[in-house]
C-alpha cells in the first residue's frame, strides 16, 4: 500500500478531503433545515416546499437562507492535522463535498488550506458516482488519496490510491483510518441525559405522602410513571440540542454535548428522539389510568414549548420551569389515583420557582456578553441579574412560609401523630436555600442546581433530616413533656 506521509514528490498525487462528517463534525444541510425550521411556521412550510423541488434545489435554498458560520462549525483535529501535513509534503489540497459550493467555499476560506473546492451546485449533488467523476477531471486521471466518512465514499476510496477514513470501514486493502469507529450509542446515552432523570423521582412523593410506599401494586405503577416520564423527558432533550446545536457550539460547556460536538448525527438524533417520546406515551397509555395519560401529554407539550419558544420569554420561562417540576408531582398521584395536598402543589410551586430563577441567575453571572446584550436564547440581559436574584430568593422565602402554614394547619387536622415536629421543617429547608444562593454568588454552583443538589452531600444530608421529620410527625408519638417545649 503506498504511503501517505511519505515526502512528496513533484508529481504527487493531491489529498481530496470531505467536508461533512469529516473535516466537520456534522451536516451542513441538515443543519441549516434546523435553522430554519425553528425560525416559525413560515420558513417551516417554505422549506417542506423545497424538499418537494430536490436536493439540488434544497441545498441552494438553504445556502441562501441560512448560510454556514464556519467559525461555529465543529472541525476535526485530526483531520486538519492531516491536511496541514500534506501540505508541508507540497501535495494539493482539494475540499470535495455534496454540500452546496456556496457554503463550501466559506469553509475553505476559513480554514484557508485548500487549493480547489469541488461542491454541489442547483443542477449537481456530488456524491458518489459524481463526486468521483469531479474527483477524476479535475485530477486529469492521475493518482488521488481520498478522506471520507460514509459509505456513499466507497466507490471513491476504490478509486483511491489511499482510502483514508475517520474511523469508518472503507472495504478497501488500502485503507488507512484517523481514529477510532465513532461510538453511536454512547453518544446517545449522554444526548439522552439519564442523570436527568434524577428529577423524575417527583413522581414518588404522592406514593410516600399518601402511605401506599409498602404496597407492591402501587410502587409498580409509580415506576412506571417514572420510566415514562424519564423517556419522554429524553425525547425532548434530544429536540432541544437540535434546535441549539449552533448556540451550544458557541458555549464552552454544552460544546461538548454529543450533537453540537458532532458526535451524533442531525437524522440519528431525530429518529432517537420520535421513538423515545412515543414510546414513552405509548407506555403511560397502556399502562397508566386515562389522567395520568393525559398528565404525560401535558407534560410533553409543555416541555415541547418550552425548548421550542418560551425558554426565551422572560419570566414565562422559569414559570413554566416551575410548572413542569410540579406536574410530575401531579402525574404521580394521577398514576396512584389519589389525591395529591394543595399544600404540596403549593410548595412546590414556589420552590421550584426559586430554583428556575437561580438556574438563570447563574447563566447571567457566567455571561462574557456586554450588561445590555441578550444571552444566546435566553430572555435576559446580564443586568437583570439584580432582579433575578432577589426574585428567586423572594420566591424561596414564600416556600418556606407555605411549610409554616402546613405545619400549623396540620396541628388541627389530627393526621399526624406529633403535628408538632413539622415546625422544624422549615429550618432545613431555610439553611440549604441560603446556601445555595450564596454558592451561587461566589460561582460555585452549575447552571442546573438540580443537578447540583443530587450531587453534593450537604444537599442530602438536608433532604434526609427534613424527610426523617416529617416521618416523625406522622408516625411518632413525642412525650407529653417534650411537646411542650416546641410548641411555639
């Protein structure tokens, strides 16, 4: 097999280099169908029109519409590498790709390293057969090494004198592969979070509260409420990275996500994300009473229109953040069919509510963007800082107060054994609150403080001792002497 690294002769042959999927991590067009699509209903349906007029079309459309920023594209270090290499041997260097010649030649004048682009146009797709037709007149029928990624490549690896890969099989003897076999499932495991489903256990808090832990039937029907919750929540996730893969990029944490870091395709994403929510419904449908159905529905919807519009209205945003975490509450006892306390709906209105405005907070005190400027996809400005704070904090404040009330309405109930204890609640809760809050503030916490708190131990420690209260209040019969030093 010849040597691609060997030093290069006067006649050496040229490097022909793909543009997606290998020199990019990603689809130009694919993207930029994204792009539009999310633009409103208008640009949707004119681009459900182009696809009825052919690629070649669709492809000069989208161009047109919604050009590629190479400086937000995903590039692959390796590839470059070899490019840079080949260069230093003297050997041409020529972008071949299906994506249209528009945004092909803003990438190569971005990277600045090719000699020739060869790229679709409103008549041509370059792929296969015509790509290798490109390929072969433009070398005048000498000798090319190609660098690919999909199996449209393989009669131009055949071709080749080497079949150079970034870790697909090529079938070829003279293949030679930059890097290892893209790892899709595991791409799709982290695109799907699962340690986001920490959040989903919402949906035990009616099972504990209304005293049926115990019951096998019961804990059968919440985890099935968790699982649907969980894939639905999944489906959602993956829409959500569609729609932000350009804003992600740009983010020096979600950059690394497996969609905006093209580890996972455009139509992989897609396909995982439909099945996911389907299944998801399709589970809470056969398996779940007819409202906790409906709970699901509601659920999705409105996840839906969060990632697709109200995660940039400010305010609305974080009311729906706190509506959603309630409704999984509310889509536990509908799976329990029992009822769920206002005082509990309450409470957890407000508490996630705090919680949304500190998710905010956070992104607006990490921001590099100017006081006056509008975070990428967001409804606010860092200035609004000040007000978010206080506005989260206030909203904590109100959580607390509602276990006040709790505690003193359930003193004349007689549901709990020692109503008394319930008074310590709150004390907790105001501790880890502030704690939080001032993390915040010194930058110690990440954008989601869900997250946070599953994962840091004071968190934990403050969940178990006001979860050992309120089981002391329920079941525990404090002596007579006792009570009376906590009555207030």
């Amino acid at each position: 097999m010849p040597d691609p690294d060997s030093p290069a002769s006067p006649s050496a042959p040229p490097l022909v280099v793909d543009l997606d999927g290998t020199l990019v991590r990603g689809d130009l067009a694919m993207e930029a169908m994204i792009v539009v699509a999310r633009r409103g209903l208008g640009p949707l349906l004119a681009l459900l029109a182009m696809l009825l007029r052919g690629r070649g079309a669709l492809k000069t459309w989208l161009a047109r519409v919604a050009p590629v920023d190479p400086a937000r594209l995903a590039y692959r270090p390796q590839v470059l590498a070899r490019i840079t290499q080949a260069r230093a041997q003297g050997r041409p260097v020529w972008l071949a790709t299906a994506a249209h010649r528009r945004n092909a030649l803003r990438v190569a004048a971005h990277v600045g390293l090719f000699d020739a682009v060869l790229a679709s146009d409103h008549r041509h797709n370059l792929k296969g057969p015509r790509k290798l037709a490109a390929i072969g007149a433009q070398a005048g029928g000498q000798p090319f090494d190609y660098l690919g990624d999909s199996p449209a490549d393989r009669p131009i690896w055949q071709a080749a004198r080497c079949a150079l890969t970034v870790g697909v099989a090529s079938h070829c003897a003279h293949e030679q592969r930059l890097g290892p076999a893209p790892r899709r499932l595991r791409a799709l495991a982290r695109a799907a979070r699962p340690h986001q489903w920490a959040k989903n256990a919402l949906v035990f808090v009616p099972l504990a509260s209304s005293g049926l832990l115990t019951q096998p039937a019961e804990l059968a029907r919440s985890l099935v409420a968790f699982a649907c919750l969980s894939l639905i929540a999944s489906g959602v996730y993956l829409i959500n990275d569609l729609l932000d893969i350009e804003a992600d990029r740009l983010h020096p944490r979600k950059a690394r996500r497996p969609l905006a870091a093209g580890e996972l395709s455009v139509p992989q994403a897609l396909i995982a994300a439909l099945g996911s929510t389907v299944l998801g419904l399709s589970m809470a449908l056969a398996l779940l009473p007819p409202a906790a159905f409906v709970a699901m529905v509601a659920y999705c919807a409105l996840t839906l229109a969060y990632s697709l519009r109200l995660k940039a209205a400010m305010i609305a945003d974080v009311l729906t953040l706190a509506c959603l975490y309630t409704l999984r509450i509310i889509a536990g006892a509908l799976a329990l069919e029992v009822p769920v306390s206002s005082w509990l709906l309450l409470f957890s209105v407000f508490f996630f509510l705090s919680l949304g405005y500190l998710k905010r907070y956070v992104e607006l005190l990490g921001s590099p963007r100017a006081t006056h400027e509008l975070l990428s996809g967001r409804g606010y400005v860092p200035a609004d800082a000040d007000i978010v704070a206080p506005s989260g904090i206030a909203a904590g404040m109100v959580a607390i107060l509602v276990l006040v009330l709790f505690a003193e309405a359930m003193g004349r109930t007689g549901t709990y054994a020692s109503p008394e204890w319930l008074w310590l609640l709150p004390l907790p809760l105001l501790y880890w609150l502030n704690r939080i809050w001032m993390m915040a503030r010194r930058g110690q916490v990440d954008s989601d403080p869900v997250a946070f708190a599953i994962t840091d131990t004071r968190s934990l420690a403050v969940g178990a001792i006001m979860a050992g209260l309120l089981l002391v209040a329920k079941f525990a019969h404090v002596p007579v002497h006792l009570l009376a030093l906590v009555k207030p």
